[in-house]
C-alpha cells in the first residue's frame, strides 16, 4: 500500500505542478516537458468560485471538483452555515500545517490529506489573523508585567521625619527630586529616585544614625 508521503513523492517526480496550478505549461507547448499534464488535475479557479472571473481565457476549472478544493475555514471554525458551500468540510488537526504540495498545484492525497488544503490568499490570510493573535497576546503579557513592576516598587509612606542633606539644609516629608541621604555619624549615603519618599531612606538609615548618638 502506498502511503501518504510515497503518493506525494510520486507526483512531485511524474507530474507537472505548474500545468496544475496554472492550467498551462510553456515548456510542454514547446515540446520540452516530459511530466504528465492531466487537465482534470488542473486547480479549480477561486475567482470563478465567488463569480469574479473575468477572464475569458482562463485556463483553470470551473466546476467544483471535491478532491481538488481548498478547505472551508468556516468549516474548521464551526461555523459553516452554507448548506451550498463550494468548500471542503473535512476534519483536520487544529494545529495542522498548510498541505506543500497543494500550494505548489496538486495534492494527490484529495480529501484524505492530514494537512490543510489552503490557497496562497488563504494561507496569508491565517498567518496574518496569528500575528495578529500574538501581538494582543504580547500586549497583555506586557500590561501584566509592567502592573506587577507597580506593585513591587510601592512603598507606604512613612511619618514625616528631618534629615540633613547636604551641607545642613533641613528636609521634611517627601522630595519630588534625586536626593542624597548621609546617615549621621555612619558615613552611609543613600538615593532617593523621583517616584520614591524621602521615607525610604529614612527607614534604613535614621536607625543607624541614631544608634551612632
């Protein structure tokens, strides 16, 4: 029994995938291709399937041809509503990747192929919706983290104290600005950011100085 991969290494070596996928070959018009062109082969025409073909020399099909459509992305979503629906309802992994050889003009597994059998304008289409996806994704993951970083850096005020900073200027309270702490008598020297209270430093180093007294 020949299995999935043997039936499409089979066809990538007999067949002509660009007669497939473009319902012509130049090379066989020139005599020059050996593979096998089989016009019922030949990819159904997506234009024609939403009535916009305008081409009156398409090479393509138009006929639906079961074994040769592209999957419903309704379908797989579960919400396929159209009893006519042209499309291929057919289960297939959620996580399963783009059928290669159906991009490239023919899939020999039909309906039966364990991969999705997406267009070029669908398969943009998916990867656009999962970028998508993920840039919401990497947002929340943001906001939570910058949330968390708020939490971490809150501190409860604490009372009002002096402190001598720099050359005996007496402060009290909090400080909008960068300011530099020495304890007394300990030599110690501590900063005080923007978002911060003077009562930080006051917390970790007036116990020191006063043990210095």
């Amino acid at each position: 029994m020949v299995d999935y991969q043997d039936r499409l290494l089979l066809c990538a070596e007999r067949c002509c995938a660009i007669s497939y996928r473009h319902g012509k070959c130049d090379l066989a018009l020139r005599g020059q291709c050996e593979k096998v062109h089989d016009p019922s082969k030949v990819a159904v025409c997506q234009q024609w399937l939403v009535g916009k073909c305008s081409n009156a020399d398409c090479k393509l099909q138009h006929q639906v041809v079961p074994e040769l459509m592209p999957v419903c992305m309704y379908f797989l979503e579960g919400v396929c509503s159209n009893r006519d629906c042209p499309y291929l309802h057919v289960k297939v992994a959620a996580d399963a990747p783009a059928c290669r050889a159906f991009l490239q003009g023919y899939c020999p597994a039909g309906a039966a192929c364990p991969h999705k059998h997406l267009t070029l304008r669908m398969l943009k289409q998916q990867q656009q919706k999962q970028q998508g996806q993920q840039q919401q994704q990497g947002v929340k993951r943001r906001k939570q983290h910058t949330g968390a970083r708020a939490q971490h850096r809150y501190v409860r005020p604490v009372a009002a104290a002096a402190v001598t900073i720099g050359e005996g200027s007496g402060v009290t309270g909090k400080q909008p600005q960068v300011l530099v702490a020495a304890a007394a008598g300990e030599g110690r020297v501590g900063v005080i950011e923007s978002r911060c209270s003077v009562g930080m430093v006051l917390e970790q180093l007036l116990p020191q100085a006063e043990g210095g007294h």
